[in-house]
C-alpha cells in the first residue's frame, strides 16, 4: 500500500471497529470472573443467545476457530469422522484443529457453485458400520457459505438427513444473521434439526471479538469443558460480552444496508464487460481477465480501495464500516481502469 490512505477497507467484514455506543456499553459492563460462572454480562449474553436460538444453552467463546472446535469436540470422540462441504471454514480454514486435538477427520463432501450439500450426497457418505471404517458422527454445515445463502427449506433437509443417519448435527452461522436477513425469517427456521449452532459477533454484526455457541445442555457442558482446555476460559469478560449484546440488540435488522451496498457494487462493476462476477449477501466476487489481475491491484491500492486480491478471483466484502460513498469510490475506480484499456 506505500502508505497511501485507505479509502475504503472491503477485505473482510471482520475489520469493523467498535461504535462510540458500542465502547460505552462495552466499559459501564458489570462484569465478574467467567471462570467462576460470576459474569452477569456474560452470563445475560448466553441466555440472549440460547433464547434467539431457541436452544436450551449458549457459552461464549473467544472466536468462531474456537466455537466450532468446542463444538466438534463436544460431538466426537477419538477416531469418529465429521462429515463437511469440501469448501466449508472448519475443512478449510481452521488449521485442522479437530484431528490435531480430537482425533476426529473430516469427510469432505463436494458442494455446488453455490456452497450447497446435497442431501443424497450426505447419506451416501455415511459409513456402514464395520471395524474398518471411522465412526460417522457428525453432520457439520455451514450458513451463509462465503456469502452464498443457504435456503431454509435446504438447511433443514440437509439436518434432518444428518439426523435420520444417526449423525448429530452443527451449523457454522458465522454469518447466519446474514442468511437470516437475505431470506426474511428469524434464525430459528434454520436450527429445527440443528444440535449446535456457532454465531459470530465479530463479522457482520461488528463486535470486536466474539463467537457464541448454542445447543442442548449436556451438549453445551461438553464444548465448556473443551473451551477450558482450549485455553479459551477467560475472567472478567463481560467487557467484550457487552459488545456482543450491543451487536446483537442494533446491528441485525442493518445487515439489509450492507446486502444493498454489495448488490450496488455487483450493480456497477456489471457494466464492465470485462468482469465476471458474482454477488450474495454482503460479499462480491470479482474476476478480471488474467493480463490485468496484478495492473488493476496496483491501481486499486494506489486508490486506497482494498478487498482481498486473490487469483484469479478477488472478493469485496460490505460492512459497519463501509458507506455509499466508498462503494461509489469502488465502482469509479474500476470503471476508470477498464475505460482508459478500450
Ligand atoms: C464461515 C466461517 N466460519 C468460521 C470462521 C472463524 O471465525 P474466527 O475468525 O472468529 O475464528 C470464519 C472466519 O472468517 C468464517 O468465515
């Protein structure tokens, strides 16, 4: 970047900072030592969560990494197999953390352009039971997958096949308020036959930190304990639980704003012939042609304009933090690039 000032940051929706109102309610907390089971803020964002969930407990954790981690080892024992989509962030993105500390390996299954299993698909990946084969536990799903909605009537066929196969059943919501949003329904139409369910405080909705994970009780006790050993039992947490609550209690409904932003940038960046693109929720997904992939980042970032410039695709992420006037920035930039190569 050579020190140019950054005019709009699109990387990730996980670079939000905390709001003047979001900082206030974060240092009045009433906190106490989490350990201990003594912080009412804590404590008062679980119970939140387990009633928007509809499930009968929730335990915050540090991250989504370690929510999904606490989850899968609540579910598995050693040797069991957890069945994924080959693209989904606890396959790809989580450093292998359930076969490094529980000895339980993925069973990738393939998704569609869209990020969607196939319900035939998880069936036919269950395991008949016989001394050679790994235990088939766990059906692990994923919502919205990199910005993909995954549709209700979908989630919910996958979970109750997972669950007629015998497999318990998580949701990676890391952005299921986004999923929830884009569809009009309240998240409890994705978690009918759903066991456990991770969601993210610190993406979209622009907490600083943040993963709350909700389940059945017995459940929820096991992922506790796994959250101790995990190193993740933290004391007077309630400063960053008050931010959680904040986000919760303001920037759900605004999630809308952020989905309008993408779909304005999707809007503009069509017009540019040379672009293929695609767009759900609040992520853009954008591939130039190869010869101008490393001359349009170079012109981007002389711009102070950001996303993460994968090859050949690169991806613009609308948040808390992003206005119409960065997203108009966005669409000029490009614009200007492609006009001055015709
Ligand atoms: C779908 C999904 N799940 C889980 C995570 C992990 O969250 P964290 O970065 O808080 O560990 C991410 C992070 O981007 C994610 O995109």
């Amino acid at each position: 970047m050579n020190g140019t000032p950054i005019r709009g940051d699109f990387r990730s929706d996980t670079l939000t900072v905390a709001s003047h109102a979001m900082r206030e309610a974060m240092a009045t907390a009433e906190v106490g030592d989490d350990v201990y089971g003594e912080d009412p803020t804590v404590n008062r964002l679980q119970e939140h969560v387990a009633g928007l969930t509809g499930k009968e407990a929730a335990l915050f954790l540090n991250s989504g990494t370690q929510s999904n981690l606490s989850a899968v080892l609540a579910h598995c024992q050693r040797g069991d197999e957890f069945i994924i989509g080959r693209e989904y962030h606890i396959f790809l993105n989580e450093a292998a953390g359930a076969a490094a500390f529980g000895g339980a390996s993925p069973w990738p299954v393939e998704v569609d352009s869209n990020g969607s299993l196939a319900p035939d698909d998880v069936r036919a990946a269950v395991r008949e039971s016989d001394q050679h084969h790994p235990v088939s536990r766990l059906l692990c799903l994923e919502n919205t997958v990199n910005g993909c909605v995954q549709p209700v009537e979908l989630v919910d066929k996958l979970a109750a096949t997972g669950r007629d196969c015998g497999l318990a059943v998580h949701l990676d919501g890391a952005r299921l308020f986004n999923a929830a949003v884009a569809c009009g329904v309240d998240i409890t139409a994705f978690l009918d036959h759903v066991d456990t369910v991770s969601l993210c405080l610190s993406k979209g909705l622009g907490a600083p930190a943040g993963t709350v994970l909700a389940g059945d009780r017995a459940t929820i006790d096991r992922a506790f304990r796994a959250r101790k050993m995990l190193g993740g039992g933290m004391r007077q947490v309630g400063h960053l639980a008050a931010a959680g609550l904040h986000a919760l209690e303001h920037n759900i409904a605004r999630l809308a704003d952020d989905h309008a932003r993408a779909e304005r940038v999707a809007e503009g960046l069509r017009a540019i012939d040379a672009l293929s693109l695609t767009q759900d929720t609040n992520m853009v997904w954008v591939t130039p042609p190869a010869e101008h992939h490393d001359d349009l980042v170079a012109h981007l970032e002389s711009e102070g304009l950001l996303g993460i410039f994968w090859k050949p695709t690169m991806r613009f992420v609308t948040h808390l933090d992003v206005d119409d006037a960065q997203v108009e920035s966005l669409v000029d930039s490009f614009t200007r690039f492609f006009d001055s190569r015709n």
